[in-house]
C-alpha cells in the first residue's frame, strides 16, 4: 500500500506543475499588456519600463514562470491590484466559505443520490425507477444558477421564510441565522451531484444485480440484506471515484451559485478579479482551487486501492 | 486477388452500416419521449431561425412607461423586461445565440477532438502518450472552472465564450475516441484491410472511422446539454453577449433584480435554458439505448 501511494505521489508532480504553467499562461492569453490595469492611463513611457522591471515583464516567459512557482512555493502569490492585499490573504479569506457551502451540498446530494440510485437499480422498470430516472435527469439538465433564482423568487420573495444573499453577519458560525442563509445555497447546489450520483449508481447496480455471483450468493440463501451488502462492497470503488470527482467539481464550480447568492466564497472572489480585471487575483485563485481538485482526486485514487485491492496490482 | 478482398470487407461494411442505421432510426422513432424532445427542439430551433419573419415585436426597443408587466398582458402575452421590451420577441430572438453557444462548441470538439483521439488510438506509442497525457492535464481542473478562467482571461464576448467552451469539451471527446478507436484497432477486419495492402490513412477513414464514430457521435450529443447550461452560465456572469442582445443567461442576468417586482417574469429565460437542456439530454439517451441494442 505504502508503495502505491509514493507512486502515485510521483505521478502527481507533472500534474501539478502542469497545473501551475496553465494558470501561468491564462495571465499571458489575456489581450493586451498586463500591466493596464495598475498603471494610469497618462503614464510615462519610462515609467511603464520601470514597472515592467519591477513585475518582472521585462523577463523570458521561462524565467518569468520559475520566479512565480518559486514564489508561489514560498507562499506568495502576487498582490491583488484592486485591493492591494496579499492574493494569498484574500483566497484564504474566501476558501473556508467555499469549502463550507460545498460540503454541506455535497452531503446533500450524495445521500440522495445514493439512496434513490440503489432504489432505482434495485426496483428497475418500477415506478420508482421511473420516479428516482425522472428526478435523476431533471438534475443534470437544471441550470442550477436558474434554480437558485427560482427558489429565492419562492422561499425569500414570496414566502418570505429564507434570507435570499449572503453568508449572514460577521464571520461564520454554525447558528440558526447562519444556517438559515446557507439553506438555500446549498439545496441549489445539491441538484447537480445528486442527479449524476443517482444515475451512476443506478446503472452500477443493476449492472452488478445482473451478475453471475449474485445468482451464486442468492443460490446459496443468503438472505437480502447480505447480498446487499456484497452488491455495494463491488460498487464501492466506481462510487467513490464519481463522489469524489462530484465534490470536486462543487468547489471549482461553485463560481455561479456564489454569485446568484452573493456567498462570500472563492467564486464571488474569482467573479470580482475578472471584472475588475485584476488577473494575480483571478491566477492564484484559480490555481487553489485546482490544486485543491488535484489533491482530492489523489486522495480519491489512494482510497480507491485501499478498498480494492486489485487497483494496487494493475 | 487483395482488391477483390478489399472490395468485399468494404461492401459488407456498408451494407451492414445502412442497415444498421435504419434500425437505429426506427427505434428512434419507437420512442415516444425522444420524439417529443426532438419536436420540441426543432420548434424552438424554427423560431430562432425564422424569428425576423415571425412578425414579432422588435426584441429591442424598449418604452419606459410599460416595464416589467406580468404574463398574459394584452398585447405581450409573456410580459416585458426590465427596459419595457416585449419578453416572447426576446425569447425567441435570444435562441439564435444561446443555440448557437450551446451547439457550436460541442461540433467544433466533437471534430478536433475525434481527430485527435483516432490518431492517438490508432498510432499509438510516443504519439498516444503525448496526446493523452496534454488531455490529462484538462482532467486536472474541474471544467466550468477552466472555461470561466479563460472567457474571463480573454474578456467578455462571444467568440471568447465559444473558444473556451470548445477548449473544455475537447479532452472528454478525445478520451473516448481514443478509447473506442483502442478497442476497434485490434480486431481482424483492421488487419485484414491491412494485409490487403491499405494505407493508416486509408484504414482510419474508412475502417476506423466508420465504426467509431457512432459512440464518439452519442457522447457528443450528451454534452450539448452541459454546453447550453455552461455557456448561458459564462453569459449570466457578464461573460458572453453584451446587452442589448438577446440571448437568454444574459436576459437571466439582466432580470435578476426584478424578481422582487415581477418574479415569473425574470424566470423565463431560464425555462428555455432548462427546456433545451434536457430535451437533448432526453434524445441523447434515446439514441443511445437505440444504439446500443446490437443483434
């Protein structure tokens, strides 16, 4: 196991640097000087060249690149040019909002997900197949930002029961009026996991169901809870992989509901870097939440081998 | 005596390909929800195309006195927007860019990445490692993430939403035409073609490609749906189409602070976002479980 996971830690390296040149670059594909957005519009030319210098512009990209990963390395991500503050300070300002929001939903939607792809796989052609399928597919085509705006126009303009913007007062607690804003959000977000858990789930069990050592088990009398139980041990390992992928997605996805719920978050970070055009801010944010991306899915990959010991051998 | 082989393996090929079609096509047609998605799709694609002669208000212009009325206003039976435009003209004006958003990416992807992906697949070696491994690279960011980086490193507009859009759908297609073309690489009417003496560019547009493109072509499908939902979205946050355009992520966007005057109103746009998404998404399984039944 030891020696699976250094292995795979091995193979992480490229990625992650791989990552950082993508991020490096996007500041490098925008049109224009990057240096517009700091300097006054009447700037001497002298001054552009001694600001070029300063930023390191006057540089070879490849020079250029290493000087950011090793500051990146050492914790330093650049200034923010609307605010003036670290990059780092106002990620990790809004990473824990972020990572809140996206865990609450994505409980939410992996134990429905869960529970109506085992309904459906084991019930198939019923009516709750047909049910949990309709469900299911209504999910994954919502434009969840849609929802979002349709259950705040419900439940805070009609109904009136729920806060419709922002994270509540002060810093985050976990009190009923903080709770209360976070509701919404997250039910909004839920939809999306939830309705891919429950279709892969649904075609894994009904795949497995229709194996041959389920004949066997149920050949032997074992009673319907214990075939269950080696029903889901076999799907466990694909579960995961799409759970973690899922989880994944909520925290680089979440830009758009964060914006439809002014939720104080890295996707409101990254909403207001892009059109403020302040590019250090919108580089380092979306770097975080890739690496956070990268480092899940290895997390995902080593759990995976734990569980199932024939992805160790291959 | 090869020509005389190759010229067998090619008509049974075809022959075997146009029957296999018809009946993918007849029970297509079996099915009564991919029906209706499709009816519905046409219908909204017909008015997107044809709006200029539908005789419909000018999407527009706008009046300051009548704002915002609700649905079933005599003379606007959708209501109006924010700036006192007629909301049906705006509906189905805003399809001819929304559908385009949605459609043209996964084209675009749809052909680079099955190039790319054949090529890898049937090559192999260096040259499969070296695509793939760019393609895992794609992997490594969560993919609306990526598209609203690079809309939002290039600047609002239309053609930066397209190119981005394209840049993330491109790895997915690429992965399973790579993996399909894998598995088809290896079978005996490949080596028979050549042994027969065929070029690789020979096998892989006629052999190859014939018998991948099926699978390639009902993945793509299933992500028109994503590609409505993503580019209206890059729209909602201000990065697509400017005002006054119609398009409908941005009507969302636009409306979003009527919803305390006229709710229902400013969920419309999303209606038609919502309906479009999983009507292709209906058909898309429809063609697949149509495809799929293999006798």
């Amino acid at each position: 196991m030891l020696a699976y996971v250094a292995k795979r830690l091995v193979l992480v390296a490229p990625v992650v640097l791989a990552v950082a040149l993508v991020c490096f670059l996007l500041v490098h594909i925008a049109p224009g000087d990057p240096l517009v957005s700091v300097l006054p519009p009447d700037a001497s030319a002298e001054l552009a060249e001694q600001m070029r210098r300063a930023y390191g512009f006057d540089r070879p990209l490849p020079v250029q690149f290493a000087m950011w990963v090793w500051n990146a390395l050492h914790g330093n991500l650049g200034t923010s040019i609307a605010t003036g503050r670290s990059v780092v300070e106002e990620v990790s300002r809004a990473v824990g909002n972020t990572l809140r929001l996206a865990c609450v939903a994505a409980f939410l939607g992996f134990v429905f997900g869960l529970l109506f792809g085992f309904l459906a796989g084991y019930f198939r052609g019923g009516v709750i197949d047909r049910l949990v399928t309709t469900i299911a597919i209504t999910g994954v085509s919502m434009p969840h930002y849609w929802l979002g705006m349709v259950l705040v126009i419900i439940f805070s303009v009609q109904l009136g029961w729920l806060p419709a913007v922002g994270a509540g007062p002060g810093g985050w607690a976990w009190d009923w009026e903080h709770v209360t804003h976070m509701i919404l959000p997250a039910v909004t977000m839920s939809v999306i996991p939830m309705g891919l858990v429950t279709r892969t789930v649904r075609a894994l069990v009904g795949d497995l169901l229709s194996q041959e050592f389920v004949l066997a088990l149920r050949a032997k009398g074992l009673s319907k809870v214990r075939i269950f139980v080696h029903v889901a041990k076999n799907a466990a390992p694909t579960i995961l992989a799409v759970l973690g992928l899922q989880l994944g997605y909520l925290f680089g996805g979440s830009i758009l509901i964060e914006t439809v719920f002014s939720w104080p978050g890295t996707g409101f970070l990254l909403n207001s870097a892009i059109f403020q055009r302040d590019l250090p801010l919108l580089q380092g944010t979306i770097l975080v939440l890739a690496l956070f991306f990268v480092l899940l899915n290895l997390v995902v990959d080593i759990l995976q081998a734990a569980i199932d010991p024939r992805i160790k051998r291959s | 005596m090869s020509a005389i082989a190759d010229d067998i393996v090619r008509v049974a090929v075809v022959e075997k390909a146009r029957g296999y079609w018809t009946d993918v096509g007849r029970r297509l047609v079996g099915d009564p929800v991919s029906v209706v998605c499709a009816g519905v799709l046409l219908l909204i694609m017909a008015g997107a195309i044809f709006a200029p002669y539908l005789g419909l208000a000018d999407p527009y212009q706008g009046s300051m006195i009548r704002r915002l009325r609700p649905l079933g206003t005599a003379g606007y039976p959708l209501g109006t927007d924010e700036l006192g435009r007629d909301m049906l003209s705006r509906l189905v004006h805003g399809g001819r860019l929304s559908l385009l958003i949605g459609l043209v990416p996964v084209g675009l992807a749809f052909v680079i990445g099955t190039t790319l992906g054949i090529i890898a697949g049937y090559v192999g070696g260096l040259l499969n490692q070296a695509i793939m491994r760019v393609v895992d690279v794609f992997y490594a960011f969560p993919a609306v993430l990526l598209a609203i980086a690079i809309s939002g490193a290039l600047g609002a507009g239309i053609v930066n939403s397209v190119l981005s859009l394209t840049i993330i759908f491109i790895p997915p297609v690429v992965r399973v035409a790579e993996s399909v073309t894998t598995s088809v690489r290896g079978l005996d009417f490949v080596d028979a073609a050549r042994a027969s003496g065929a070029g690789p560019l020979t096998i892989m547009r006629v052999h190859v490609l014939g018998n991948v493109l099926g699978p390639i072509f009902v993945y793509a499908t299933s992500l028109i749906s994503v590609c409505m939902i993503f580019g209206a979205g890059l729209s909602f946050l201000g990065l697509g189409t400017k005002p006054p355009e119609p398009e409908w992520g941005l009507m969302l966007n636009t409306l979003r602070t009527a919803i305390y005057v006229n709710p229902w109103v400013a969920a419309l746009p999303g209606v038609m976002i919502f309906t479009v998404s999983i009507c292709f998404n209906l058909l898309s399984d429809g063609m697949r479980s149509a495809m799929d039944v293999r006798d």
